[in-house]
C-alpha cells in the first residue's frame, strides 16, 4: 500500500480506527479525533504532494494556520503514531522520518470547583422525577469517583457493588475498582430500584444510565446534564475530585490510581493546583501573610 494513494489512505485509515477501538479500547472520541486529524494530514500531503514522512512540514502549516499549540502536539501524535502503526504492520515501505518534537506548553491549570461549591450544588438538586433523580445519581457518580465521561456511559448495572464500590472500565481497557461515597451509592440504588424502569428497554437493559429515549446515555448528554444542573463541564468534575483529594492529604500515587493515568506526570498537574491554593491560603490567613512590603 502507498500512502500517496488516496484508495489506501481510506483503507489504512479505516484499519486503523478499528485497531484503536477493538484493541486498544479508546473511546469513540478519541477515535474520532485521531481519524479526524489523520485525514486533515492526507489532504495536505494530496493538496501540497508531499511525502508522508514529511511531518514536519505538515506541522509548520499547522503552525501557520494558527492552531493552538494543544491541538498541534495531538495531531503530531495522531499522525506519528499512525505511520508507526503502518509500517509495524507492513503496510507501507519502512522509511526513517524526523522524529517531530511536539511544542513546549504553558502549564495550564485545570478549572477545579471548591468543596463549598459542589457540596452546595449537589445538596439542592432535585430528585421529585425520574429524570431529576438519574441526573443527581450522574453527578454524585462524577464527583464520588472522578470518572471520565466515557466510562461512566459504559457502566452497566453489574459494576455496581454492594461495598460501595464500581467496577470501571478505562481507557485500554484497564479495569480499576473505585470507591463511591454514601450519598452517590444512595443515588443510584434509588435510581436502580424505583424509577430506571421507566427508561429501560431491550436494548438498554444491562446499562446502568439510560438516555430519555431509552438507549445508553450519550456522552454527549451527559454534558448537558452537568452544563445545565452545574453550570460547568464534567471534566471540571473530575479535576475538582482530584484536588480535593490532594487538599485532604490523598497520595498522588493513589488519585493517579483512581484516575486511570498510566503516567504519573498527567497526576502531577493536580499538586500544582493545591500548591497554589495552599499559598493563597497561607497569604490570607497569616498575621503577616496580608503585610505589603
């Protein structure tokens, strides 16, 4: 196969992409991202017909054009990672390329709401319908175990434990258990025991959320849900999970256990933020902590 070909280029593609999902167990976001970015490198390489192991110029258009920096590194690994991919397996002539350094980053600290926030918002949700009540289960869910969107649409009804605990299955499929709190295991099993029937159907039975139109929730409602009840985003859940655990004395080696991160570097952003929480504490609570000098 070439990759100047654009027959073979859709083929690879479409190889790959179900490589990603059956094997490495990505999300359909992710995948989507990687096919997306995957694409936009072959419509530069047939526009501008460059070679396929050029990626760096393919990075200085990207560059030119204004991407943010975030979107540059991804697509850098989207498409170097597929050519590894490519010739690991064969597909497509062995051929040394330049191994493109992705862009240095400002450290851009997550959003993370306090304690006093989310307690405040999670104690005055409604639960008076069915559909307020799964809602409150979601976000108690979120918060209890800091879980990604993606594995929280997967749970099924089996992952949940009668120690108060859940089964999850994340990124690469890795299974992890994780604790849930009182009032988050309260939740659901109200939802479990008195008004999931109300959504369920054949096709969603074994789903632990379901959607208003009886099928697994989307990751996309589940967006919605948290926008509307929060006014915030989930991933903002999950980062406020991870600092508050920090704040109360957690090992980072434990939150990078619960969070599903394989490197310990992606944990470590969360110290950043008590840190710098913990001196804007320091500054309004010392005697001399307000002084000017």
């Amino acid at each position: 196969m070439k990759l100047d070909n654009k027959e073979d280029q859709i083929t690879l593609v479409i190889k790959y992409i179900g490589y990603l999902k059956d094997v490495k167990g990505y999300s359909t976001n992710t995948t989507t991202s990687y096919k997306n970015d995957i694409k936009q490198y072959f419509k530069f390489l047939n526009r501008k017909t460059k070679k396929y192991y050029e990626i760096d110029e393919f990075v200085k258009f990207l560059i030119k054009s204004n991407y943010a920096k975030s979107s540059v590194n991804r697509k850098i690994a989207s498409v170097s990672k597929f050519i590894e991919w490519c010739q690991e397996n064969k597909y497509i002539e062995e051929i040394k390329y330049k191994k493109i350094k992705y862009l240095k980053q400002d450290t851009k600290l997550p959003d993370v709401l306090t304690s006093n926030y989310i307690n405040g918002l999670l104690n005055n949700l409604p639960v008076d319908t069915p559909k307020n009540l799964r809602d409150r289960a979601i976000i108690e869910l979120l918060y209890s175990s800091g879980l990604r969107v993606s594995e929280l649409t997967n749970l099924k009804i089996n992952d949940i434990k009668k120690n108060e605990s859940i089964k999850v299955i994340g990124k690469g499929n890795k299974t992890r258990i994780l604790p849930v709190t009182n009032q988050a295991y309260k939740f659901v099993n109200l939802w479990i025991s008195e008004k999931r029937i109300f959504y369920v159907t054949e096709d969603s039975r074994d789903y632990l959320f379901i959607g208003v139109r009886g099928k697994k929730i989307s990751e996309r409602e589940i967006q919605r849900i948290v926008k509307t009840k929060i006014g915030s985003f989930p991933h903002s859940i999950r980062h406020s999970f991870a600092t508050h655990l920090l704040d109360g004395g957690a090992d980072l080696r434990v939150v990078q256990e619960m969070l599903g991160h394989a490197d310990p570097s992606t944990t470590q952003i969360y110290t950043h933020v008590s840190k710098k929480k913990l001196k804007e504490k320091h500054k309004r609570t010392h005697p001399r902590g307000w002084l000017i000098h």
